[in-house]
C-alpha cells in the first residue's frame, strides 16, 4: 500500500488519478475562504449511493444548513470500491476531503499516522464520549478519538429456533462443547446444522476469528498482526477448533460451491428452514428473506460461543461499522456538522429510514426488530472488540486469512499451515 | 501504405491543371509530401490508440512485473525476478498450469471430435437441419456470464435441474454435488465448455466441410471406397486447415478461461478449478499485489505467444503460405 518513500513522479501520478478531487479541494482548501458572502463550504465524502439512504443524508445535509446559514455542505458520493481506491490515491497525494467516510481500523491508522487525519479527542469531548463505546472502538487510537460513527454491527449466530426445539435443544450454547454439542443433536434429529457459503470464503473466515479471539483474546488478532506473527499456539488452537466443528460434517450438501446471497446460497438455505444456523452480520435477517423465504418469529440470535479454558470471554465482539474522519485542518463547521450527525434526533432518523443500527444510546426506542434489539444488546454489553479483518489488515492479509481458512475447512492446510500462510503474508507485506 | 492510387487522385485534383514541365520535379515532391501527410493521418487515430491501449500497458504489466506494487502511485520498490521466482514455487499457479494442460487435452480428444462428428452427421440431408444447426450454434450466442449463472442452478446440489432429473429417473447415483466437489469440479467445467463451444466448432467444421468438392467423394465412391475410408482418407485430409485453426482457437481459449470459472466457482472449491487468468484477477484485484499479479499477466502472455509462434511456424506453415498477410507479393 501507501510506500513512505514516494518518488515525486510517483506524487504527479497519484494527484493525476485524484484529479477531480484535488480540484475539488483546492476550491476550498482554506478555513474560511468563503469570500464576500462569508459562507463556509465543507466537502462531505460518503459512499451512500443507494436509497434510502441517498436522499435521508442529502436532506440532513440540507437540514444543517438551514440551522447554519452560514455553511454550505458539498457531498460528493461515491461507490464502494471506487471510494476505496479514490482514498487511496487522495492518501498518497496527501489531501483528504474535510469530512470523509471511513470503516477505521488499519487504513485509518495509515491516515493518522501519516498525520493526515484532525485529532478529534477535544472538539468532541461532550457528546463524542456519550456515544455507545463498541461504535468508537474503531476510531480510536492510543486513546485519540480519529473518528465519529454512525453505524454498528456484528457476527453472531442466526438460529431457527422450531429447528433447535425440534432436536431437543432448549437454549442456545454458550461454550464451544456446548455448540458442538448442539450440532450433534441436531445432525441426529436430521437437521442441517449450519450453511456456509464456502463459495465466497469470507463466511468461513468469521468462524476463525471468532475462534481466535475467544482462543487468544480481543486483542490477540490485531497485536499478531502488527507482530507479524500467527503463529502461536491460541491461532494453531482456534484451527484445531474449527476442525473438530468441520469433522462434524455440519454443512449443508455441497456447501463448498454454494455463494452467500444467490437462491441456492447460505442465507436462502436458513431463510428456507434448510439449516438451523448460520455465523452472519446484523444484515443476515435481511438477505434471508430477500433470497428464501426467511423465517420470521422463528428467527433467533445468539452470541459466538466462548471456548473452555479460552483467554477471550462471550461479550467480546466481532464486527465494524461506518463512520467519518475529518482532514487534518479541517474547519470548526465540519466539527460541527459530526456533533449534528451523531445527534439523537439524526440517529433516530437514520435508525428508522435507513436500517443502521443506533450510537446513540438514546436512539434505541427507535428499533423495532426484536432480532437487531438482540444484537444491539449484545453490543452493548460487550467488553472487546475485533474490527473485521478486511478492515483491519491490508488486502493481501485479509485474503490469505479467507483463503487458508477456507483450505481448512475443505481439508488440505491443517491448522499449523493456516497460522504460517498467514504468518508469511503478513511478513511479505512488509 | 499498399496503394498510392487514391491519395495520387486526390493530390492531382488538389493541384488543378496539370503542372507545366518546369514544375514537375516540385510537384511530385509535394504529392508525395501529401501522400505521406494523408496516410499519417488516417494512420494516427488508430495509432494513438493502439499505443495507449494496447502496447503501453502491455509494456507497463512487464515493467510492473518486477517489483512488489499495491496498485496506487508508481511502482517503486523494485525486487528483481522474485515475482517470477515466487509464481513457480506457488502450487496454486502450478496447479494453473496443469488444469490448462487437462482442459486442453479433454478439448482436443472429446470437444472438437464430437464437434467434428455432429458436423460429419449434419452436413448430410436430412429433414430439420438447419433446425439442429441453429439449436447446437446456439449456446455459443450467450455470454459466458449467463451460461455460468444457468448452469451454477442447474447443478446446485439436491436442488438444481440436473440432480432432479437424475433423482426422477432413478439415477441418483449419478448425480452429486458437481461444482462444489473438488473431484468432479473440473469434469463438470469442462462439460460446461463443452455446452457452450462444441457449436462454434461445429459450425467451423460445416464450413469446411462444404468446401469439400463432391467429385472427390464420389470418385472415391466409384473406386469402391466405404463410408469410413471416404471420410478418412478424402473428406478428413480436405478438413484438416480447418481443424488446424479450430485447435488453435481452442488452446487459445483454454489458457485465457476466465468468465465461466470465476461465475460458477470463482477457483474454487479450494482452487480446484482455478485458472491462471483467475489467480490473476485474485492477487490484481482482491490483494492488491499487483506487482504479482502482473508477472502471472505476463506468463500468461508469454505462454500464448510461444504456442502461437509455434503453432504458425510448425503446423499452420501449409495453410499460410501465400497468404495476404506475408510481406512478399507486395511489392508491385
């Protein structure tokens, strides 16, 4: 990624790709440049190009500026991927927009540390603070506040609970024995335990990482990888873990070609009833009613299982958000205008119209799924947090972890060989 | 340029009456001039493009090739041949190489002699041919994407079209879990190939076949020759450019194969089905290790151009000879 020693054609390269941003930005690089009239204009960058949350954030935007007459936002919205690489190039020219979007974690840190990002720890001191604690986690550093959020979520296990009454199991596990335990009884009551979409990789992933976490820790993945080292033995455990589940045969029939979304997928094979449980993101109710049938009051949450003798504990979180940064210099309007959108009344709104989870506390009345309460519960009381590694690690990293864990489950790397391919592309990537 | 006379046409009336004796030196100089200018111009559009889009990529892919690149800003940090070092000790690339080899081999003992056979059989009269032609040439029409979104619901397991069928008429056994077991992953591929493409080739061969002069089949015939010596030792011999540029196109295809395998399996279950093209997209596009990325581009390029060099020198050297394309006969 971003090389500390950029060469200057290196420099006009990337501030050729940034292009229209840079001009963009040069337009109102100052604090208040505003002119004659006096007004402030703040450039907004954010990837919400769908609706409803398109037109919810554009009138929001609209909705400051009636209460500051003074400020004009700017949105520039851009989609997923081509944010990520248009960041990329804005990073390496050294320019970001006033208030941009970001997933925090590792390419955040890059930003901070390339001291690029406004340290917000003291210009949000009140109402920054008030914010449910798990939100923040991805923000922060050394204790400095880089961020706002404005979403939350997590992995846990979505269940069928007619499935679980039907095998007899009255209350979803909460050890490793238990869960394994739980897969027996359902394997013996004909039941599918889990779908996977191995298809896709990244599901199988979660399982790892839960299982390193619980293994080693909240911390351990991302100290390992900034240690460039997996291979302890928590990571070689978690992967022993995994193989026992995997030697349970618990997958549905094929689900080595199936993908996560599509009819035949992993959510459509639990919305169907086809599987009692799947390890999925606050999104899983959503995708399985959009692809199978989805399962209505019968759905249920529950959170990943400690494991026995496990540093980590069951309140500790895997999972991320969204939230926004602000550029180093960035005028007090733009400050501002985070206070505005983590406001209770914004948050209410967001968590009505556009289905995010709330980071204001205040704004939980507005939930009205018992299943996003559950996770919001959870979120609540958790006491760890591990940002999704895609967010986490750097690209390459992120990939070998999907890919030797999806190995294992199919059989041909055992866990020793998961913890070193990760181990070496940790060490490649410098 | 290989004709001067249209720019010629166009300079003389440019010129007006023709030039008087002293002038004539000075004008064809400046006709040629002309010439030259038009011929630049025509020229350059397609020039320009070719160079930005074609060559200075290519060229950049080689340069990139050798250092270890995310992608952003320009590659700095050069490491020499390591990329290349490291793509042959990589067992998923390896394992690239060998599927390329099988797919290529199953190509050319079962694709293009059953694609040989339907046309043999469909070039005779028969009533609804030009029926079956279409349906055969068909599957050829639709894009890879399609056929492999078709064919990844037609084999999900239990559930799809072909274990339903198999299921109904009792052969259960028969069917399984296609493109989600690593052992039959690739014989279903190449039976998805084999769908989409025999057609194409079919249809080659049909042309081929009707340049088949009919005298020589019936000489043959009155010289007592059966059906198969007619068709192995006249129709075959005649057909063989033909199979020559179909085998080519074949192993042309095989070693670029993308879209069909990244729709249906995206290389998986666990690499089994991967292709080169497809690690390629991985490491470009999924980890940033463009660097990387662009030594596999460049194998890949490398490894299609020695088979097309070769092949053309070795086994279509008959078929070109005197072909438009050579630099010799152009002269006049």
């Amino acid at each position: 990624m971003g090389d500390p020693a950029l060469s200057r054609r290196g420099f006009l390269a990337a501030s050729a790709a940034a292009g229209l941003g840079m001009t963009a930005l040069t337009a109102c690089g100052g604090d208040s440049d505003g002119g004659s009239s006096g007004t402030t204009t703040i450039e907004w960058w954010n990837i919400s190009t769908t609706e409803p949350t398109k037109s919810v954030w554009a009138a929001l935007a609209r909705k400051f500026e009636a209460q500051n007459p003074k400020v004009k936002v700017k949105i520039v919205q851009l989609e997923n991927d081509a944010y990520k690489s248009k960041m990329t190039a804005l990073t390496s020219s050294g320019k970001l927009p006033d208030i941009f979007h970001t997933w925090g974690g590792g390419v955040l840190r890059q930003q901070v540390d390339a001291g690029m990002v406004e340290d917000l720890t003291d210009r949000t001191k009140p109402w920054g603070d008030a914010l449910l604690p798990v939100a923040r986690e991805p923000y922060l550093f050394d204790d400095r506040v880089y961020g706002i959020p404005f979403d939350i979520g997590m992995i846990g296990f979505w269940y069928n609970k007619a499935l679980f009454k039907k095998a007899g199991i009255s209350a979803p596990p909460t050890t490793w024995s238990g869960f394994l335990d739980a897969v027996r009884r359902l394997k013996s009551a004909q039941v599918t335990p889990l779908a996977l979409a191995g298809k896709e990789k990244w599901p199988g992933m979660y399982y790892w990482a839960y299982l390193a976490m619980r293994t080693a820790g909240a911390e351990a993945l991302q100290k390992a990888y900034e240690a460039k080292d997996f291979t302890g033995a928590p990571f070689v455990e978690a992967g022993e873990h995994l193989e026992e589940l995997v030697g349970l045969k618990p997958f549905q029939k094929g689900f080595l070609g199936a993908a996560y979304s599509s009819p035949t997928g992993q959510a459509a094979t639990v919305g169907n009833g086809r599987a009692a449980m799947e390890l999925m993101g606050q999104w899983a109710p959503v995708v399985q009613a959009d692809s199978g049938k989805g399962l209505g009051k019968d759905l249920g949450f529950f959170p990943f299982p400690e494991v026995e003798g496990g540093k980590g504990a069951l309140t500790e979180v895997f999972g991320g958000g969204g939230g926004h940064a602000l550029r180093r210099g960035a005028p007090q309007e733009a400050v501002d205008f985070l206070k505005f959108f983590a406001s209770e009344a914004t948050d209410l709104e967001l968590v009505k119209k556009t289905g995010v989870l709330p980071v204001v506390p205040a704004a939980e009345s507005a939930i009205a799924d018992p299943n996003i309460k559950a996770v919001q519960e959870q979120l609540k009381k958790a006491t760890g947090f591990q940002l999704y590694l895609d967010q986490a690690y750097a690209p390459a990293v992120g990939q070998e972890v999907n890919d030797s864990v999806a190995a294992l489950i199919s059989g041909s790397k055992s866990p020793e060989q998961v913890a070193q391919s990760i181990t070496k592309t940790a060490k490649e990537e410098q | 340029m290989t004709s001067t006379y249209l720019p010629d046409k166009r300079a003389g009336r440019d010129a007006g009456p023709p030039p008087p004796a002293v002038r004539r030196d000075r004008g064809r100089a400046r006709r040629r001039m002309l010439n030259w200018l038009t011929a630049t111009g025509f020229q350059l559009p397609a020039l320009v493009l070719f160079m930005g889009f074609v060559l200075l990529p290519m060229l950049f892919a080689l340069y990139a090739a050798f250092f270890r690149w995310g992608g952003f800003g320009m590659p700095s940090d050069y490491v020499g041949g390591e990329n290349f070092t490291r793509l042959f000790q990589d067992d998923v690339f390896l394992g690239d190489l060998w599927r390329c080899l099988v797919l290529v081999m199953l190509s050319l003992v079962i694709q293009l002699p059953f694609a040989l056979a339907m046309a043999v059989l469909l070039n005779q009269r028969m009533r609804g041919r030009a029926v079956y032609r279409m349906l055969f040439f068909a599957p050829y029409v639709l894009s890879e994407a399609i056929t492999g979104i078709l064919f990844g619901m037609i084999f999900a397991p239990d559930d799809g079209f072909a274990d339903q069928v198999l299921g109904r008429i009792g052969l259960d056994g028969l069917g399984g879990e296609w493109f989600a077991d690593p052992s039959t992953v690739m014989a279903t591929l190449f039976l998805v190939m084999t769908w989409k493409y025999f057609g194409f080739h079919m249809m080659l061969y049909l042309a081929g076949l009707q340049a088949v002069p009919r005298e020589l089949t019936e000489a043959a015939l009155i010289d007592g020759a059966g059906p198969w010596q007619r068709f192995r030792n006249v129709t075959l011999p005649l057909l063989a450019p033909t199979l020559r540029i179909s085998v080519f196109l074949s192993v042309i295809g095989a070693i670029q194969l993308f879209d069909l395998v990244w729709v249906t399996t995206a290389g998986g279950p666990d690499h089994h089905s991967e292709t080169m093209a497809v690690t390629m997209f991985q490491y470009g596009f999924k980890r940033y290790q463009v660097g990387y990325a662009s030594a596999i581009s460049v194998v890949m390029f490398a490894i299609s151009l020695v088979f097309a060099l070769a092949y053309q020198r070795f086994v279509l050297r008959r078929d070109l000879a005197g072909a438009t394309t050579t630099m010799r006969g152009d002269g006049k």
